[in-house]
C-alpha cells in the first residue's frame, strides 16, 4: 500500500537517502528542510523548504501547507552535531542543540499530530550517545543531553499516542558517513537509510517507545 511520508532534514545526507529510498518505492514524499539542494530537487518529490524546525513560526507555516494531509509515517530526522568539553564550553552552543534537536521534532510532532491517524508512525532519529549507560568517554556535552531528553521525548509520545493507534520509535542511524561527522562513518547514508525502513516497518503498537539501533539491536537507555 503506498503511503504519505514526511521527513525532516531532508536536503543531504540521511534525510536525503530516505526520501529517495521512500520515492523509489512510489511513496508521497514531503520533503520538509530549511534549503533545498540540487540533490533533493531531482528526486521529484514534494518540497517544503524555509522550515527550521527551531522556529515555531515557521512550523506553523509547516502545519497550514500540509492541512488536511494524512501523514503515514513522519520520520524527525533533523538535527545539529557540536562538541563541546570542560576545558571548552559553550551553554549558548548546547541551547541551540536544545531547540534543534529536542524541541524540534516535538514542535514538529504536535504541529502535525492531526495528519496522522491510527497506525501512523512517528520515527525520531535519535542517537546512542544519548545513552546514559552507554557514555563511556564523556565530552560533547550538548548532543549528548539533547539527545537523551529526545529519547525521554519520545517514551512520552509512545505513551500518550498509544490509545490513539499512533506508534513512536527512536533510532540510532549508526556512525553515518555525513557532512555532520565529516565523513568519518562506517556506513554509507544509503545503508543507514535502508536500515532505518526497516526499522520502521516493524514499529508498532507493542513496541512502541523503544530505542533501536538500525542494524536491529536494542539500546540501553
């Protein structure tokens, strides 16, 4: 059955190699970003750029394009990378993290939530340095907090949508060869994006609110 996907951060890297995994299936796609790119246009798919997902009236401009659209599945997939140690730190960097990467895909879930219906599926690309029990090398204070305040995010999602028939997952892509780690990954974007389908795909009501890596294992918190 085809369906409606949404997809967030969409102009490179992951964000990019889903849309065209999605578009190659025959799927809507709506390509949601702040610029769009050369790359993203040639897959003739559905843009919608001039979206920050930290600015709230731009995603209210988000919610009044896509009225009256049922969503299928809406993957928050946008997000910044920065470092930040004791020797030098920068809390103006992490709360710029904060609004990317945690409020974000709240605003853009509660914005969209009236698109989606029972069986819809929101994916939250997450990160296992969000990991409480995992961290065992410090540093980058800001991603590491965002992310598990999106993990934390996203149990309460699963919770309160349940009843609604709406599942949420969070995913860990791997170590991505993106410009946000330039390059340095172990995995192409189009590997991570055929794992995260999949990952997708299994997400449902009874296991909803889990945190999975794309390969398939389950994350500790």
């Amino acid at each position: 059955m085809l369906k409606t996907i949404a997809i967030t951060g969409t102009n490179r890297g992951i964000g990019l190699e889903l849309c065209r995994l999605y578009k190659n299936l025959d799927h809507r796609v709506f390509a949601i970003c702040r610029k769009s790119s050369a790359e993203l246009e040639a897959l003739d798919v559905e843009i919608i750029d001039g979206i920050d997902v930290s600015n709230s009236e731009q995603i209210e401009q988000l919610k009044n394009k896509l009225k009256s659209t049922t969503i299928d599945i809406l993957i928050n997939n946008a997000g910044i990378f920065l470092n930040e140690t004791l020797d030098d730190m920068n809390l103006e960097q992490i709360q710029r993290q904060f609004e990317v990467n945690t409020l974000g895909p709240l605003r853009v879930s509660m914005a969209l939530l009236d698109n989606l219906t029972s069986g819809s599926k929101i994916a939250l690309i997450t990160s296992r340095m969000g990991s409480i029990s995992d961290n065992t090398s410090g540093g980058y204070y800001g991603y590491r907090m965002t992310k598990t305040a999106l993990n934390s995010v996203g149990m309460s999602l699963a919770q309160d949508l349940k009843a609604t028939g709406i599942s949420v997952g969070l995913f860990h892509p791997g170590f991505v060869q993106t410009e946000m780690v330039g390059y340095a990954g172990d995995i192409s974007p189009q590997t991570a994006a055929q794992r995260l389908s999949m990952r997708i795909e299994e997400l449902n009501l009874d296991n909803t609110g889990g945190f999975w890596h794309s390969n398939g294992e389950t994350l500790p918190w």
